[in-house]
C-alpha cells in the first residue's frame, strides 16, 4: 500500500511538472498571432534604450539615496531578485529595491501583497508608494531582458482568485507573447496589487492582451506618462 502511494505521488508530480511545461511552452506556439513588425520591433527597442539609459543617468542620485535606505533601515542586501516570467515564457531575474524583512518575505512571490502588510519596513513602505522599489528594473530593460512599457512580470504560480493564474483563465500565458514592462495598460488604469477576486484577475488580463494587440511606441509614451502622474507623483503603491 505504502509503495502504491508512493507511486501515485511520483505520478501526479511529474504531471505537474508536465503541465507546467506545456503552459510555459504556449506562448511560443501563439506567438505568431502577437509578433509586430521588423521597424516596429527596432523602434521598440531603441525606446527602451534611450528610456532605460537615460533613467539611470537622471535617476543615478535617487537610485543611490534609495540603495543608502535600504541597506541602513534593515538587515540584508539591498536587492530584492525574482525568478518571473519573461518573453516566451522563460524564467528570468527580476530586480527590486529589498521592502520587505528578510524573515518574513517571500522569495517565490506566490504570497501576494497587501494594504498595510507587516513584512514590508518602513523605508520599503516609501518606496512602494511612490514605486521606487521597481526603479532597478531598468537594468533589466538595458539588459533585454524587460521592456520600459508590457505587462507586468508574474512569478509561476501567482495566485489569483484563489487559484493558480496558470489556471485561471487559458489565455494567461498569451501576455508572454512580448516581454514584459516596468509598467503597463492594467498598472495605469487601477489594476495593479492585489488580484484576489475574479474581476480584478481577469481584467488585469484582459488589459495586458490588449496591450499586445494594439502596441505601439505612441502608446508607450502615453502610458509612461500616466505612469509618472499615478505613481511616482500621487503615490498609489503599496
């Protein structure tokens, strides 16, 4: 009986791993229905350089100040780094300023955060608000690894209402069909955080999928503007 079980579950394990495989795989397959065109690719690209370079640069002091306040506010690095779903669905490494205690955080992401969340330190609490913690994301776009404007990153196996987003909805992988961005369509229209109830999981899906129908560098400008205003000037992280 004892071997028996132990079977089942070596099954039902190798299962798992095989669905997650074929759902990190889909976007590949559905890729072609999402793929812009050669100048609309290089424009895209020199936007994120020009974006990412030139943040660095004029951001350098804040980026400092920022790093200086996490590393004298709490024990540990100063850098928060993530395995999340990048282009094609590949695992890639995400940068963030650390806001979180190193005893209570959670490295798998799965644990989502919430208002007034205990993990996260005070100096962590300022720069969630004014989304200061995804600054060092634009190592990542001068890396090609992110892009300044696309649907947010997600870690594999983010829970949204109550169960996997792999799960949720079979459209989930689709918005991997480009790589993902600092901020984007569902960020700047409210639908950032939390995606604990159906509507709020599904319509964060649905402005990244249409994201990628409609992309383009004008919209980018429109929504790295927006960003500004929302985020870093009102402030509505957390």
């Amino acid at each position: 009986m004892g071997n028996a079980n132990t079977e089942f579950a070596a099954t039902a394990k190798a299962l798992a791993m095989l669905r997650r495989q074929v759902q990190r795989a889909a976007p590949l397959r559905k890729q072609q229905n999402f793929a812009p065109s050669k100048a609309s690719s290089a424009a895209k690209r020199a936007f994120d350089l020009f974006g990412s370079v030139t943040g660095i640069v004029l951001l350098a002091p804040l980026l400092i100040g920022a790093a200086i306040a996490v590393k004298l506010s709490s024990p540990g690095p100063v850098l928060f780094c993530q395995k999340r779903y990048g282009k094609g669905g590949d695992l890639i490494t995400v940068y963030k300023f650390r806001t979180m205690k190193i005893a209570t955080g959670d490295v798998t992401g799965v644990k989502q955060t919430v208002r007034n969340d205990p993990r996260i330190t005070r100096v962590g609490s300022v720069l969630r608000k004014t989304s200061i913690d995804e600054l060092p994301q634009l190592f990542n776009v001068l890396f090609g690894t992110m892009s300044i404007v696309g649907p947010r990153p997600h870690v594999p196996d983010m829970i949204a209402c109550g169960m996997r987003y792999e799960d949720f909805d079979e459209r989930y992988m689709d918005r991997c069909a480009v790589a993902p961005g600092i901020t984007g369509l569902a960020q700047v229209n409210g639908y950032r955080g939390e995606t604990n109830t159906e509507h709020a999981a599904r319509r964060r899906l649905e402005y990244d999928l249409e994201y990628i129908r409609n992309r383009s560098i004008w919209m980018d400008m429109n929504i790295v503007l927006k960003t500004v205003k929302n985020e870093f000037l009102k402030g509505s992280g957390y």
